[in-house]
C-alpha cells in the first residue's frame, strides 16, 4: 500500500521557495494550501503551480476551524519579520506586518494536525521578543525545536544568504543539539541533497551565450559605474562567492548583491587600480560589469530549471521577489531533518 502523503500549509508563501524545497526533498510530503497577500507573487506562484491551492489571503483571517479542515501535518513558513529584530514586541504588535504572525501563535494550541513546523527568518530573529514568544508557544504545545543560523555556502554555493530557520516537531525530540543553542552547520551525515552543480564557482550558475542585446538590459549605467565604482561588489565567474540579493538588488547600489564582470579576460583589478576619479569611465568599460540576470540569482538560489516568471513581471518585480525568497536547498535539507 502506498503511504499516505503528509501534508503542508505554506503560509507567507511568496514565490514559491517552501514549495520547491518540499518537492527537493522528495520525502512524500506536498503543499495542500498555500496563502500570500502580495498579488504580484501570487501570480509568479500560480504561473508555477498551477495545480495548488493558492489563495490571496491575509493570513490573521484564517482560523483554526479552517485550517483543522485541510488537516495539514507540516507548516512551512516566512513570516515577514524585518520589524522583530530591530525592536521589542510593544511595537512589534502594532507593525502590521507581524500581527499576522501573532495571530498565528494565538491559534496554535488549537490546531490539531500539525506536527512539524518549519520557520525561516532573518538573522536577528533569534534574539527578539518575538523569537521567545514562538519558542514559548511551541513549548506548550509539546514541540521540540531546533534553530539554526545557515548560509548556502555551508554547502558550497557560492551565494551568502545567512537566514535564521526553526525546524519543530511535537512530541517527539530531536536526536541533534539542544533547545539552548543555535546551530551554525548542518547536523552531521544530514546533507544528502544530491548537488544539481559540483563545482564551487560561479561560471555553472551563469547564463551562457547572452546576445548582446541581452547584455545591454543588464549592463549597469554610465551614471551607476561614476558614482558607486568604488562600492561595488565584482565578482568573476571563476570566483567561488558572492554576495546576498536583496529585493533592493539593482535599485540600491549598495550592499544589495553583486555585479558581474562579463568579460573574464579583462585584468579586472588593474583596471580598476588605475582608474582615476577624474577619468571618463570608457576605462572601465571593456569590463562589462553587468548584474546577474533574474535567472542566474534563481540558479544561486536553487530555484530549478522549470521555475519561470509569466512574462509581464518587471525586471524590478523578479528581483524584490527572489531578493525575498530563500534557498530552496538549505530548506530542502532541513526539511528531510526535520521529517528524517
Ligand atoms: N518564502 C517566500 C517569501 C516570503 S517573504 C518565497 O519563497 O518567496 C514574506 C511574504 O509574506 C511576502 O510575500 C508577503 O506578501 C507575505 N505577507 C506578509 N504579511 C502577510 C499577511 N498578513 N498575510 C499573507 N501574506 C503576508
């Protein structure tokens, strides 16, 4: 007899990036219900899962009733919680964005199916008022958790994305770690995702033969170059990191992500060594510095190959929705740890 498959409610649902994982981690669980309020990812998520119950829904509307109705055993959630790490909960209650999440708390004693959690936030969550009101309210309701601060590099992607996760389970404990610590590695013999790229560098997650009108709609300005030359983040693709895309990523010069030089054979730091401040920027051109297209910062984020945007989103909207989603195979081994 087949085995039953369990069943997830991803919730904060975005583009997607919960649901890629689960389908990775290939451990018979699939995403029942799925809930965003952002239409424009509602639409990359439909134009992708087609088969899912998507709804465009606030999530402090749905009640335990509802959700005891889909009987779901996993929540996978994003929570949007840039607000908790900054301040206390005080006004962390009356910031929108994180009543929702509150809510969700109030209803968790009452929902009766779920038996794994698994949580992803940005770092400084785990020292938040918000962080100890979650713990609290797993505790009670007889979950053991684990959290954990990880980067794609720790399983040598060449992309930094340090991102806080809480995996839980009821009832039962973890054979790994304590409540009191959190872990910044994989637990031993756990990651056995099976790597879609072996090498570390960036040339594999490139897009390759770009015409070069192509280049052109990602070639950044001459007015980008002048005034922000000196803190941009170039990267070659024989390089083996690269910095986290933002959802600001193109917009904001500055700690968004980084840029591209297209021309590999161009003696990048003399170039840059030699420029002058007062010099026409024509010097840096042969570079081609460029950003990474939508695509390649899906390919570092382990979005798979058949993960596509309908074709009316804006270059601007693909990079805030991925700059907001997550890496699909970080949570995909957490999610086999946390079901393992
Ligand atoms: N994991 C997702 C991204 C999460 S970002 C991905 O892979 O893309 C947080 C998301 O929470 C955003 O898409 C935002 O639209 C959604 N959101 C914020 N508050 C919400 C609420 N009250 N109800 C439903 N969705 C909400």
């Amino acid at each position: 007899m087949e085995k039953k498959k369990m069943r997830i409610l991803e919730l904060y649902s975005g583009i997607g990036g919960m649901h890629y994982a689960a389908e990775l981690a290939n451990v018979g669980a699939e995403v029942v219900f799925s809930v965003d309020i952002n239409t424009s990812a509602n639409a990359v998520y439909r134009h992708n899962f087609k088969q899912t119950n998507q709804q465009a829904r606030n999530i402090e509307s749905l009640s335990a009733k509802e959700i005891n109705k889909l009987q779901p055993d996993i929540i996978m959630m994003s929570p949007p919680c840039q607000p908790f790490t900054r301040v206390g909960l005080k006004l962390d209650v009356e910031d929108s964005r994180c009543s929702s999440f509150l809510h969700l708390l109030d209803i968790l004693p009452h929902l009766e199916t779920v038996s794994f959690i698994l949580m992803e936030n940005v770092v400084g969550f785990e020292t938040s008022e918000m962080r100890n009101a979650f713990t609290k309210a797993l505790k009670n309701c007889d979950f053991h958790f684990r959290e954990f601060i990880l980067s794609p590099e720790s399983i040598k992607i060449p992309n930094s994305r340090s991102r806080y996760y809480l995996v839980a389970k009821k009832c039962t404990d973890f054979l790994f770690g304590s409540e009191n610590d959190i872990m910044t590695s994989f637990p031993n013999s756990s990651c056995d995702i099976e790597m879609p790229v072996q090498e570390k560098t960036l040339d594999p997650y490139l897009e390759k033969d770009m015409s070069d009108e192509e280049l052109a709609r990602y070639l950044l300005t001459d007015k980008t170059l002048l005034k922000y030359w000196r803190i941009l983040d170039v990267r070659r693709t024989s390089d083996t990191s690269s910095c986290c895309f933002t959802k600001a990523y193109t917009h904001y010069a500055e700690g968004t992500g980084s840029v591209l030089q297209h021309d590999p054979n161009e003696p990048f730091h003399q170039k840059f060594a030699e420029f002058k401040e007062d010099e026409d920027i024509a010097h840096l051109k042969p570079l081609k510095l460029r950003y990474f297209t939508p695509r390649e910062v899906g390919n570092l984020m382990g979005f798979p190959a058949e993960f596509t945007f309908p074709e009316n989103t804006s270059l601007k909207t693909r990079y805030r929705l991925l700059g907001n989603s997550l890496n699909v195979l970080v949570v995909s081994n957490l999610l086999r740890i946390l079901l393992g």
